[in-house]
C-alpha cells in the first residue's frame, strides 16, 4: 500500500482509493466511497460493513468476534469515534491529505488501517463513514481470534498513546491536554498512594483512618472524571472543513478541462 501511496503522488492522482483483492468488495461500489471526496466533503472514506445487516450475517464468526471485541480501542487508538467498521479494506483519500501523511509510520500488516487512521486524526482530515455491503461465501478466516484479542490490544494502546501525544501536545495544546495530563497524573497519583497505604496496613496489621483513606480516594475520583471529560471532549473534536479547502487546492470537478490538441 505505501508503495501504491507513493505512485499515485507521483502521478500526481487526485483521489486515491484501495480495494481488498479478496472478492469480498464489488467493484460498483467504488463510486459510493469516492463520490464524497470528489465532492469536496472530505478528505477520506472509508467502507463500513456493519450498516448492511444481510451481508453481516455471513460473515465468519472470528472475523466477527475480533471486530466487535476491539471496536472500541481501535476507535479510542484511532479517533474516528464515528467509524463503525474501522478495519474496512476499502477507503479513499485526497492526495492533500495523503502528502501530509508520515509513511515510516503506517504498518505493513494487520494494523495498516489503524494506522492510517491515527494519522488521519493528527492531521486533522475530515472522514466519512460510508455503507458498504461485503461479499462472503462462506470462506473461512485466516484471522486468530486469540491472536487478535491478546495481540492486538498492546499495539492499540500504543497507538492511542502516541495518537494523544501527537494530536494534544505537539500539534495543538487546549482542555483537553489539560484534561489528560492532569488527571492522567492526579489518578495515578492517588492509585499508587492508596496501593501503598495498602501494603503498608497488610504488613503492619494496621487500619488507616478515614482521613488517610480520603487522600488516596479523592484524587482517584477527581482524576478519573477528568479523564473521562478528556475523552469526552477528545470525541466531539471533528474537523470542519477539509484540508483540501483550508489549503486552497483544486477541486477535481472544477479543475479546467485540457485544451484539445493541434
């Protein structure tokens, strides 16, 4: 795929789009996942199967159950709260935002969407979500279960740490780097007093006072709501306008059309 990204800017490709080749995508929907960005709406579709509930039905349980069980770390890794289906093979993007884009941080694998999608999100792309039935006649997955549920998890976390430190600390500082740091900070703070008034109490045969108690137990408290105003905030936090408008280029439909030849 970074190969093909770096191709099509090459070519200097208005919209690029990418289709799995495992059949599971008919071609005729193509022009449903590019529509929206040949419009000037957006910066990235992307296809999601969860909508059509008749193709859902066939597909295969793992393929299922690793999707539903990581939904919502790959949308807390990602930021695309709004995308149902975020490991969807098929997606388009502008070339304005494709350029923008650090390709030494995609990854070559299973985790390749997410990736771009963390990417999306620092950038500040608008993303749309579109319906898009999938294929399946009853193949069976490739995908371990129990290699995506326990392996999968560490990678997302990962992402979604240097997605928050990229997004809210390098590229923009407003309440939600507040919101984070200080009740990231405040509720480890509190969790490490109370474990070590714990310890302490076990090996003495002491009992802490309700005070003491107190001290461990409200920077807990206040810590985590800060965290979940954070997340809160880092969820209704979508771009307005495309990057393809912000940064002033050229429309495809609007782009002139070539002069005949002599």
């Amino acid at each position: 795929m970074i190969t093909g990204f770096r191709r099509a800017l090459q070519e200097e490709c208005d919209i690029i789009a990418k289709m799995d080749g495992d059949g599971q995508m008919d071609p005729a929907n193509l022009v449903a996942v590019v529509h929206p960005i040949a419009s000037g709406l957006c910066n990235f579709t992307k296809g999601n199967r969860f909508v059509h509930l008749e193709s859902l039905r066939a597909m295969p349980f793992a393929r299922w159950m690793e999707n539903v069980g990581l939904m919502f770390l790959r949308k807390s890794a990602s930021g695309h709260w709004h995308f149902s289906d975020p490991t969807k093979g098929s997606l388009a993007i502008h070339r304005e935002a494709l350029k923008l884009l650090n390709f030494k941080r995609l990854s070559r694998g299973y985790f390749f969407e997410t990736s771009l999608l963390i990417q999306l999100n620092i950038i500040r792309a608008v993303a749309f979500d579109i319906p898009i039935p999938a294929g399946y006649v009853g193949e069976r997955s490739s995908l371990s279960v129990t290699r995506a549920l326990f392996g999968f998890p560490p990678r997302l976390l990962w992402g979604l740490m240097n997605r928050l430190l990229w997004r809210y600390c390098f590229c923009d500082v407003n309440v939600t780097t507040f919101c984070l740091i200080v009740g990231g900070s405040t509720m480890i703070s509190g969790v490490s007093w109370g474990v070590y008034l714990w310890v302490e109490g076990s090996l003495t045969g002491q009992f802490q006072s309700a005070g003491i108690v107190a001290l461990s137990l409200l920077p807990t408290i206040i810590g985590f709501q800060l965290l979940l105003q954070g997340l809160v905030l880092d969820v209704v936090d979508l771009p307005r306008l495309p990057l393809t408008q912000l940064l002033g280029a050229r429309h495809p439909r609007t782009r002139p059309a070539p002069l005949p030849s002599r």
